[in-house]
C-alpha cells in the first residue's frame, strides 16, 4: 500500500516514490500529487523540528517564491506544508523538482559532469549573482551560500538555486550561520548575523570556486594544518585569512603545490584581468572592509560582458571570453594569439570605457550606455549585431529601439538609422545612441 504526504493548504494527497537525499536535518522523498505530477518533499528529522523553523517555512511559502527576472534561474521555494498521518508532530513541505539536468560545481571538478564553456561558466556566473540579488530585492538574505546550494545546467547554463528553507528576512536573527569555508569573517567571528551585505562575500567565495574550482584562502597554509577542527577553520577563514594570489604577501601562495596547479593555471590562462581585479579587491581589502566587497550587481555587469564577448580560437577552436583589456588577446587552451577585426568602443570618462567584439548575435545594451546604474532596465536590448546581408566578413547594427540614431560614417556623412533599419559596423564610424556616442575601432 502506498504511502502518503497530506498537503494542508490544499488537503491533496502526495504519493510517496523514492527517496532522493538526505541530509543534517531530514529527508528529500520524491512524490506525485493525485495528477501525477511530481514534486520533492523534504521531511524534517524528530531531533530537527522546532516551532522557529516551522513557522519560517511558513512565512517563505506565504511570501512567495521571488520572481526571476530571467527565465534560466529557478528557485526551488517551498510550495506548501505537508503532514504524516504516523507522525502527529513531525512536518515538511512540498518543493518543485530538481530536473536531472541540472549538476554541482563538485560533479564537475570530480569529472562526473560536463565542464562548462567560459561562455557557459560567464552565464551561470551572471545568473548566480543577479538570483541573489533578486532574493535581496525581495527584502530577503539567503545566509546559508554553499556549494550544494548551487546548481546548474552546464550546456546552456541555466541554474537552480536550492535549500531555500533557511531564507530569513534580511537582518532577522537565524540559526544556521552557514558552513565556515562561506561564512563572512565578522560572521564567523560572532561581530555579524547572516545578513544580505554578508551574502555578498560568501558569493564572492562561489564564484572563486566556479571559475578556479578552490577556496581563496587554501594555500601554503593549508599545508600545515592537520587537523580541520573548528579552531582551524576560523583562523584560515577568518581571523588570519590570505588570499592566495595575494600581490602583496605570498605566504599562502598557491604556486609550487602540486594540488592547487589546476587553480593555478585556470587562475593564470582562464581568468581575465577583470575578473582577478576584483576577486584581489574582495579577498585582500574586502576580507575586514564590506565597503570594498563587490556587489552583486557590479559582478552581474562583469559577467555579461564576458558572456557577450566570446570567441572561438582559430587554431584550436576554444571558446575564449575577452574583457575588453586583454591585448594581446590569446587562447587559453593553446596559448595562440587569438585575432579580432573590430570593437564598439564607448568611454564613460575617468578613464573608463566599455568595449564589445563586433560578432554576430552581439547585443548593445542599456547598461553599456549607462554604467552608473544597474537595475532591471539594465539589460534592455537595444541594438543587435548582424552579419552583413552581402559581405559575410562585414557585420552590421540593427535598431531595435522606438528612436532613430545618429551615424556618422568614416568619412564623416551622417545618416539617420530609424527604428528597425540597420548600418554597416565599419573602423571609425560613430552611431550615436540615446545620445551616447558608439565607436567602431580596429580594422
């Protein structure tokens, strides 16, 4: 006979499948509603229930499931509360089901899933932060960021963020800190409750080890320790933490230690000057200082760039990401110096500019016109790169806006491309949009 979870909002049956996990504080049974559609439930251990957690989970659901502002992330929120009819205090909810798809960062590093491109890794990366930034818009703190809260899709690099039950109001008091290689120092040194700004560091953290597959704080030191205790991991963690690829102190440099070669040469050939700008900035300065931590909107900017910005190596064919910086630009599989004919160039001033490959499907966005804010109209399209109908080596810029622009060709006549219409990208020409000039540089 059948076993079955009753819903309590809705008073529907959910029969019992297959158990799919367990972990510290209960069981992930597989189920299926009266329809057969299947969900996940997660039945809480007799020495985990409490009043608290309960009546959070029942905010959450009462809440509702934040909405995602792009269509790859998906939270697995809470749907409903369940009961047990052999368990009269015991309780669970019901949650959408994670598809097989869908894989950790350890399943990769181990070699039991696909390794995404850098163009997939720079998507995953993006979606990451603007899902934590969604939560906090919400009014919300994830406080619990680790490795098995992130999943995603490594061939077209949509994500689900899990273990949402532990998802508080920002700055209410919670009893789970998180696991210490994530947690912020002030949190791990009882200065700060789990809070939105400390989120941002423990992201921080994710995508380090997304992109170099290692902590930022294992290095040299790491060596010496023989014991993981508690006491250690606050000392490496916290109070005495150094970045591996420190500029300034190489005491726990990851160079020369065979186990840390692969974030070596990942740190080395797959991260652009960018991106090691500001995990430098985060893990040196932003370790004590939450002002130079990178915010989640900053680090959403980076990673659509490098996104949009991908190219294949001509002699390996290598997806590489470019940051508008590298020069040269080389592969960083092969190391072959990787060629591109032209860049649309805008400069915001101080020094400033944002630079994007011309390469058809390219797309020129509000938030590279705007780059003082970044907000949901951040990502408006509103121009796309076309190759040229007649010249298969030419691209052009389609309009895809409500206002004409201004182009200036090199030899100075100016055309008005109206809404729609689209003008050859050729070197030094000038669209001006919205009022922002757009150059085209190279040749």
């Amino acid at each position: 006979m059948a076993d079955f979870f009753k819903g309590i909002s809705s008073g529907q049956k959910y029969e019992m499948l297959r158990k799919l996990g367990a972990g510290g504080q209960g069981t992930v049974i597989q189920v299926k509603n009266k329809d057969g559609k299947q969900y996940a439930a997660k039945w809480y251990k007799p020495s985990t229930v409490n009043t608290d957690q309960r009546d959070r989970i029942t905010k959450l659901i009462s809440r509702g499931c934040p909405i995602a502002p792009d269509k790859g992330i998906k939270f697995i929120w809470p749907i409903e509360m369940i009961s047990h009819d052999q368990s009269k205090n015991g309780f669970g909810y019901v949650m959408p089901l994670i598809e097989e798809r869908f894989v950790t960062l350890h399943k990769v590093v181990i070699g039991n899933a696909q390794q995404p491109n850098l163009q997939i890794l720079s998507r995953i990366s993006y979606l990451l932060a603007l899902a934590l930034d969604t939560i906090h818009a919400s009014g919300l703190a994830y406080c619990d960021i680790n490795m098995g809260n992130l999943m995603f899709d490594p061939e077209n690099g949509d994500i689900i963020i899990c273990d949402n039950d532990n998802v508080v109001t920002n700055t209410e008091l919670v009893p789970v800190k998180g696991v210490w290689e994530f947690m912020a120092p002030e949190v791990a040194l009882n200065k700060s409750n789990p809070n939105a700004q400390t989120d941002t560091y423990s992201a921080a953290i994710m995508l380090f080890y997304m992109w170099m597959w290692e902590h930022p704080m294992e290095g040299k030191k790491t060596l010496n320790i023989y014991s993981w205790d508690i006491p250690a991991k606050k000392k490496l963690y916290a109070s005495e933490p150094v970045f591996i690829f420190d500029p300034n102190d190489t005491s726990n440099n990851a160079e020369g230690i065979e186990d840390l070669q692969t974030c070596v040469k990942r740190w080395e050939r797959m991260c652009s000057p960018k991106l090691k700008e500001l995990f430098t900035v985060v893990f040196t300065k932003g370790v004590n200082d939450p002002s130079y931590r990178t915010q989640l909107r900053d680090w959403q900017r980076v990673f659509l760039e490098l996104n949009a910005n991908t190219v294949n190596c001509p002699k390996c064919n290598s997806i590489n990401t470019w940051d508008g910086k590298q020069s040269p630009f080389t592969c960083f599989n092969c190391n072959n110096e990787i060629p591109f004919q032209l860049f649309l160039t805008i400069d915001h001033g101080f020094n400033n500019k944002t630079n994007i490959l011309v390469l058809p499907n390219v797309t020129l966005r509000q938030h590279h016109l705007e780059i003082a804010n970044f907000d949901s109209n951040s990502t408006k399209e509103l121009g796309t790169i076309e190759q040229h109908p007649n010249d298969k080596k030419a691209s052009i810029l389609r309009n895809n806006t409500d206002k004409a622009w201004k182009y200036k060709a090199p030899d100075s006549s100016e055309y008005s491309v109206e809404p729609g219409q689209a003008r050859a990208l050729l070197p030094n020409c000038e669209i001006v949009v919205g009022g922002v000039s757009v150059k085209v540089e190279g040749k």
